[in-house]
C-alpha cells in the first residue's frame, strides 16, 4: 500500500509510553554509565568487567561495524584478472564485451 504525497504511514506517531519509559531510562543514565565505570575497573569477574567496558565503549564511540572478509573464488585470480583487463583496454576492447553472446557486438571499438 502506498501512501500519497505528505501522509503518514503512522499518524498517531510513536506511543507516548514509549517516550515515557525513555525519558525515565535516560533520567538514570548517568549513575548506570557511572556503576558501568566502576564495573569496568574494580569487578571480580573478568567476564564482568569485558561486558562493562564493551557497553561503556558502544555508548560512547558506537558499535563497531561488522566487517566482512570477502575472499574471491579459487578460479578468480584477481591479479591475472586486472592485467588481463589492461591487456585488453591496451587493444582498445574492454573485455566484459567477450561475455556478449552476440557475436556482432564482440568486435566492437571503444570510443
């Protein structure tokens, strides 16, 4: 369902006890990151103290973001790949027009 030009897919808005507990959480902030501090440095537990200093470090720079180790294929070598893509711009044909199944196009020269 679309909506038209400046309607609201949420007229009411948000909740108003949404904002209510947030305003509450937020009244405590300062105490909760304080006893986070505290926890970081002095607790007992190593697993607490690691969870205390990750939330102290998410609240105050973010959480990080997820990075990604993407690895090509084992047929794709991504060295050859580039020179043979240099070749082929050095001869004046960009090799993506070897994957046209139209023959006719192939040959075609770069402007």
């Amino acid at each position: 369902m679309k909506f038209q030009p400046g309607q609201s897919g949420n007229p009411g808005g948000r909740p108003k006890v949404v904002a209510e507990v947030q305003n509450l959480a937020r009244q405590h902030a300062p105490a909760v990151v304080a006893e986070l501090a505290r926890l970081a440095l002095k607790a007992k537990s190593e697993t607490a103290r690691i969870a205390a200093i990750r939330e102290l470090l998410d609240r105050g720079y973010g959480k990080p973001r997820l990075g990604l180790d993407i690895e090509p294929l084992p047929s794709m070598d991504p060295i050859k790949m580039l020179l043979a893509e240099i070749a082929d711009q050095s001869r004046g044909r960009p090799s993506w027009q070897e994957d046209w199944p139209d023959s006719s196009l192939r040959d075609c020269k770069a402007p």
